[in-house]
C-alpha cells in the first residue's frame, strides 16, 4: 500500500537525518542528479522511491521498472529538485534501491537456473521489521512468497509437535481451534512423519533435511494416497545445492539464502 511505502521512507529518513542534515546551512538551490548501475542486476525499490515526492521536494523519473533486468553503467532514474533535500535523501535512497535491488538479482538466479520447472519460495528468515520490503524484493526476482507471517498458515514445526504426544494430535488440536479456511503445514523430518500427516489431510507438507531417497518416497505416497496435498523441500538448500532437487516430483522449494544470503547492488548517485 501507498501509505506504508511512504512510512517506510520517513523512518528511513528520520535514521539518517536525525535532528536535520547539517547541509542545510551550506547548501542551497535547485540540483539535478542520476543514479547509476556500477553492476548487472535485477532493479527493485522504484514502487518505494516512486514515493520519494510525497516527503520531500524531490522528482524522480525512472527509466526502468521493477523486475527489469539493468546493466553496468545504465542511468536508473533521474531526480530533480531542491539541492538540500538531495542531499539529505541521497544515502536512504541508494541503500533502498541498492538493499532491494541485491535481493531481487539473487532471486533471479535461483528462478533462472530452475527456468520455472518447480516453484522457489523465499522464507521468514528476513530482517527485523524489513519483512514486506524484502519479500517485495525477491518477488521481484521471479520467485514466490511463502507464508508472510504467523497470521496467514499455520506451520506445526518440530518446536510445535514437541508438545503433543504425535502429529496427529496437533493436527486435530490445530483443525478445533484455528480459522476454517486456514491451511495447516507441517514440517516433517523423515517418511513417517509425512506419512502421519498425509493421513491427517494436511494441506502442504514440508520435507526438512530430507534425503533425495526419501523425499522420492513422500512424493510416491502423495501421488498414491494424498493427491490433494503440496510437499515442499527445504533445508540448507542454496544455488550449489537446488538443482537435485529440481527433478523429484515435489512442487516447491523454499531457501532462506535467497534473502539473507544477499548482497547490495551497486548504485551511484551524481550531481549534474
């Protein structure tokens, strides 16, 4: 939404400028300046900064969207206005577009390298307080948003079934108290567990650390007797390691790298 897009920008802002930027007492006028590529990459953060107008007396225009593959070099957008409040936006702008923007260019090697065969989740394993912003980022990328929060699917961890006696027993506890249209995951860390909550209709069911031998034998299961039910790989799964599980039958994989194993694209901003 617009509204928290814009609050994300004034409290970025209001981190870095503090009381106010000292700047102010030494410049003054109008200025024009472009940002630029120093990588290749996958922009994101223009639906933030698009924003940047609405707190301060700045215009930017850009010339790629995001998602948009850019190159070394490209001039991204370019921003007029007045000359203090460029130079008090400058930092929170470039580190937005260049945080965002790394995300998204790792998020689109994982989906090219599995050329939409199987679908790559990122995961909560986000940044305090940074969760819709990096989600955003790698949707980005190409791929897929798991759950954003607590609120939306119920995930019965292995922290979770350590208090009940057995699968079963969470799940009916789950199914008696939680909303009706709320989908139940459950992590499962060997074949008999899938097993158990495959019986108990589960909707997704997540393989964690699992053996390609194993999950081959889930996804038999599944297909046999509990067709209705999603499996997801997970666990330690990064570029050097997805492609095994590419080919297994299952329909997601979900990878925490993809976020937090990130790092910022390269951005300048210049002074006309």
């Amino acid at each position: 939404m617009k509204f928290e897009k814009i609050e994300f920008l004034k409290e970025a802002l209001k981190e870095d400028i503090g009381r106010g930027d000292l700047a102010r007492f030494i410049v003054s006028g109008e200025s024009e300046a472009v940002i630029k590529a120093k990588q290749d990459g996958v922009l994101s953060g223009v639906e933030y900064i698009k924003y940047i107008n609405e707190i301060a007396d700045i215009n930017v225009k850009f010339f790629y969207s995001d998602s948009e593959k850019i190159k070394k070099g490209d001039i991204i957008c370019e921003l007029k206005g007045s000359s203090k409040d460029l130079l008090s936006c400058e930092r929170t702008i470039l580190d937005i577009l260049q945080h965002s923007s790394g995300i998204a260019t790792n998020a689109k090697k994982y989906a090219e390298l599995t050329q939409n065969r199987i679908k790559i989740l990122d995961t909560r394993k986000t940044r305090p307080l940074l969760r819709n912003f990096e989600k955003y980022s790698s949707k980005n990328g190409g791929v897929t948003n798991h759950r954003m929060g607590l609120d939306d699917c119920l995930m019965l961890k292995d922290t979770h079934l350590a208090l009940f006696e057995n699968i079963t027993q969470a799940v009916k506890k789950a199914r008696e108290n939680i909303p009706f249209t709320t989908k139940i995951e459950v992590e499962c860390e060997s074949y008999d567990q899938a097993v158990e909550a495959m019986q108990n209709q589960v909707e997704i069911i997540m393989c964690d650390n699992m053996s390609e031998e194993e999950i081959k034998k889930v996804v038999e299961y599944r297909n046999k007797f509990a067709k209705q039910t999603l499996i997801e790989a997970s666990g330690n799964i990064t570029l050097k390691t997805i492609e095994k599980y590419i080919d297994l039958g299952i329909d997601a994989i979900s990878s925490g790298s993809i976020i937090h194993q990130a790092t910022f694209l390269d951005f300048s901003m210049k002074m006309k």
